[in-house]
C-alpha cells in the first residue's frame, strides 16, 4: 500500500508534505570447469585446494582483524561516505529521458582543482531528484506547459546548521493555471515520485518565489566540512545539475500516467507502461 503524504502546512515561506526430496549433493567447480579429485590433490601436496574453506561455498579464509584494525577500516569507509564518493544505483528514468540530456555544472578556470568538481553522490541523486521533479510539474493538471526548451535545477545547498539540501527549480517559470493549486499537487505527488526513485526523505518543502522551487533533506552521507569537494569552496559556487528539454505531447502523457498511477493510494502492486 502506497504511503499518503501528510497534509500541507505553511509557515515561514515554505509548506511541507510531508517439504520435498533431498537435494543432490553439488561439486564445487574451479575456473578450469574440471571436477575436483580429491586424492590426486593431496598426492601432489595441494592441500590447500581442498581444505574446508576453499571448498565451502566459494568462502575464502582471511586472518582475522584486531580492533585496531577493524576501527581503522571504518574509519576509512566512513570517511569515504563523508567525502561524498559514492555513487548510488542510477534506475532509468520514469519519464524516459536520456541521462545525457543532464548536465553538472562546470567551472572552466578552475578545471584543475578538485574543489570545484561535482561530487559523485551529490550527482547521482541530483539526476534522480529532477527525473521526479520534472515528472511531478508536467504531470500536474493545473501547470500549463508552454512551448520552448525549459531548464530545470537541482542545487545543493547548505543551511544555517551546515545541514546540506536540494533543492529544484524551473527557469523559466511554467505558467500555472493557479499557483496554489499547483504547489498543493507537488506536494502531493513530489514525495511519491521521489520514493519512486530510490530517495526516502522526511519532509518536501513548496518555497516561495519564482520557478515552483522544492526543497527536501540532502538523502546521502557526505558531510560538507568533511568532503574535499565542498570544505573550501565558495558558497556561490557550489555544485548544481541542469536538465533542458521541451516536453513533447507523450512526454507530458507519461508524466501524468505516472503521477495518476502513484496517486493511487489503493494500489499496492503494478508496472508503469
């Protein structure tokens, strides 16, 4: 069952949603595909090749860990996480737009230093999160789409407690056939889609001003004082993703087929042709 997002509420400019036979016994196989003999492997003094963890299942035997070197191996992991390197699984895209129509913002003169590249997570869930935007404003029956070729951003941005968030906007604005109505079906179908994308976040803020902005919790792991990308860099010119396209009549079809089948609340199990 479909979860169904809280009411909207509004406050300082922003409005949230919130038994049978016994198996047969298998033969582990080497890479050479040729079958285990047993005997033989021990005459030639291979009895590593036939010890219980070369043959169980495929395991191999390590030395174990002190806690030393167990905390040194988080400590590594943890800052890896933190540094914003990983790259979550990227799905196809529900609109099924190609993931080169996409673009990280660039900063030529400074090619060369690392402060100012894309952090790999950072992207990752910045593709995601437009797919969802953008599938959530033209799915919407109040936005009046117009013609032309529209830019649509997903910033990362930082607050006051140095917690990081995205947040999205159209450029130019999309006319609405009323505002309010139009920000009460994105918070409506926004969180949905998003959860459709692989990103759970707590709370999906409406901003006021230009361009229907969003704004939800940054879904990772990378900590900004902690990630080469973003600990000294500017906060004018911190990263954001660009997509640019003129929805067509079976673009905009498809958005609204998804937005109506995730609006179901009493679906629990289905597939979006």
């Amino acid at each position: 069952m479909l979860e169904i997002p809280h009411e909207p509420a509004g406050g300082n400019g922003k409005f949230h949603s919130g038994a049978g036979s016994r198996p047969r016994k298998k033969t582990r196989m080497p890479s050479n595909k040729e079958p285990i003999n047993i005997q033989e492997a021990k005459s030639v003094g291979h009895e590593d090749a036939v010890s219980p963890a070369a043959t169980d299942q495929g395991t191999r035997r390590y030395e174990r860990l002190s806690e030393e070197e167990k905390h040194a191996v988080l400590s590594e992991w943890r800052s890896w996480l933190q540094g914003g390197f990983s790259q979550p699984k990227l799905e196809d895209s529900l609109l099924g737009l190609d993931w080169s129509l996409f673009h990280a913002r660039t900063f030529p003169e400074h090619e060369n230093d690392i402060t100012f590249r894309t952090p790999p997570e950072f992207m990752m869930y910045a593709f995601s999160a437009l797919d969802a935007y953008v599938t959530a404003l033209l799915g919407a029956d109040s936005a009046d789409r117009g013609h032309g070729i529209f830019d649509y951003t997903c910033s990362l941005k930082q607050g006051a407690a140095a917690d990081l968030h995205m947040e999205l906007k159209s450029s130019p604005e999309q006319r609405t056939n009323g505002s309010r109505r139009l920000m009460l079906e994105l918070l409506n179908s926004f969180p949905r889609l998003l959860k459709a994308r692989g990103i759970e976040t707590e709370a999906v803020y409406y901003l006021e001003g230009p361009g229907h902005p969003m704004q939800f919790a940054y879904p990772g792991a990378m900590v900004a004082s902690r990630s080469p990308y973003l600990c000294d860099r500017p906060a004018g010119l911190w990263p954001d993703v660009t997509l640019s396209f003129a929805a067509n009549d079976e673009v905009v079809t498809r958005a609204r087929k998804i937005t109506a089948f995730l609006g179901d609340a009493e679906a629990e199990d289905g597939v979006i042709n």
